[in-house]
C-alpha cells in the first residue's frame, strides 16, 4: 500500500470526474472545479493534479479523445497486471471501463517481445456504439 496523499484539491477533481456521465477535458475539468468550488484553479497546477492522479490510480487519460475519466474500480486493482480496457460510444461519449485480462497483457507484451518491441502501456481504448446508442429505436439512420 502507497501513502497516496489525496489532498483536498485532488479530491475534489477525482469528485468532480465521478460526477461527470462522460470524459471531460482538462479545461472542462478546470471551467467545473472553478465554478463548483468557486475556485481559481489555473491550466498548469491543473495538469499537475491530473498526471498525479493518474498515477496513483485514480484517473485515467483516454489518448484517443484526449480527455479524462475517474478509475472505475478501487483504485490498487488498476496497477500491477491489470491494464485499463475502455469501450467508448462515439455517439453519446459514455465510457465503460474494463480490465484487460493479464493473460491478454502477457500475450501482447510477448507479441512486442517477439518484433523486439517492448510494450509499457497497454492500455487499449475501442472505440463503437454502446446498447443504448445502438438501438433502433434510437433514430439515427445508418
Ligand atoms: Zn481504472
Ligand atoms: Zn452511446
């Protein structure tokens, strides 16, 4: 067990995302906490929170929207072996967070391994249409 500090602030932003129903970007994150927490809270100090929270665990950066999500799980569960599997609704943003199962992990690690590749961030992000999107009912036509 590290001794993460979650201070207020870092609290607050991990909140903040929870509450979100989709990913938000880093300055819909800071437009929020502002106005939330009638704060002040500027660009650089913002990033800082985020990439420390992503390392401890509790947030995660989506690289193909370019936005961020609370971890869906306790946060211990998210290191280690387990890499985070986001399915991702082009349609309505909404952001299902899975694990990549470790056998999966191993055998993309050894694929790199295999082309000299070596894989540090495993992390996959799919991109589709959730239930709800898909439904017919829905309206879109296709
Ligand atoms: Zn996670
Ligand atoms: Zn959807």
């Amino acid at each position: 067990m590290s001794a993460y500090r979650l201070t207020t602030k870092r609290r607050q932003f991990v909140e903040l995302l929870e509450q979100a129903n989709t990913p938000l970007s880093a300055y819909e994150i800071i437009d929020r906490y502002n106005e939330q927490f009638d704060a002040r809270v500027l660009a650089p100090s913002a990033y800082r929170i985020l990439n420390s929270l992503i390392e401890a665990g509790f947030v995660h950066r989506l690289e193909t929207c370019n936005k961020y999500v609370a971890c869906a799980h306790e946060t211990d569960q998210c290191c280690d072996d387990a890499a985070p599997q986001f399915f991702i609704c082009d349609r309505c943003d909404v952001v299902q967070e899975l694990h990549i199962p470790s056998r999966l992990v191993h055998e993309l690690r050894d694929s790199g391994a295999a082309h000299g590749f070596e894989v540090r961030y495993p992390q996959i992000e799919l991109h589709g249409v959730c239930r709800d999107c898909a439904e017919p009912a829905g309206g879109a036509a296709a």
